[in-house]
C-alpha cells in the first residue's frame, strides 16, 4: 500500500475514533508531541487532552460527513486538509450540524504514520 492511501485510510480511521470516544486507536496513531489547536478559541491542547474532552462529550461528535478532502505526502511528511459536516455539540450548545475544517500533519515513523499536528476551524481558514 503506498503513502497516500495509508494516509488517507488513518485520516478515516481517525474520524472513527473520535466518533467511537476509541481513546486507545487515537493514541495509537498520534505522535507523543501531537498538538492540537483550535483556530476559533486560540485553545491549544495535547492529544491526551484532546480525547479527554471528547470522552467526557465536551467535544461530543455524533457522526462526520465528508466534504472533500485534500492530501499530500512530501517525503517523510503528509499534510491532510478534511472538510466535513459534524453532527456535534461543543461546550455544551445545542446539537447541530457544524462544518469543520481539520488541518492535520503527520510524519512517517519505522511504526507508520504519525499524527504531530490538529488544527481545527469552523471555515477553510486555518
């Protein structure tokens, strides 16, 4: 299987995870160092803190719809940009649907790849 499809498989694998609250599967493909930053807020977190929100619903996502995503794998580096619609409530609002743009960098490891970096937008600007 060549990068890009491995990529693209780990980016949907990802989106299972946080969907499932799968705390283990996102914590086996994110890097030690992954950060995570929220474009809207300006909050910046660790992976773990990250899926702790997700777990405890403070970012409760019930499912994800794809909207297109953009893929490129440079070398021992990839860069993911997903647009989606999530049906979630965040900070405790009401459950709606929310379109979301993720930003996400992996590296390649001798395990596979890695997530290090997850930006999160309402829009494509992130």
């Amino acid at each position: 299987m060549n990068d890009e499809i491995q990529v693209r498989q780990l980016f949907s694998e990802l989106l299972t995870a946080i969907e499932e609250k799968d705390a283990d599967k996102f914590h086996e493909m994110s890097d030690d160092s992954l950060a995570v930053r929220h474009v809207m807020t300006g909050t910046a977190q660790s992976g773990s803190d990250f899926i702790s929100d997700v777990l405890n619903e403070k970012f409760a996502i019930y499912s994800f719809a794809d909207a297109g995503t953009d893929l490129r794998v440079i070398g021992g580096s990839a860069f993911v940009i997903g647009r989606f619609t999530a049906d979630s409530r965040i900070y405790g609002m009401e459950r709606s649907e929310r379109r979301i743009c993720m930003k996400l960098t992996l590296r390649k490891c001798a395990d596979g790849w890695k997530y290090t970096e997850i930006r999160v937008s309402g829009s494509d600007e992130i």
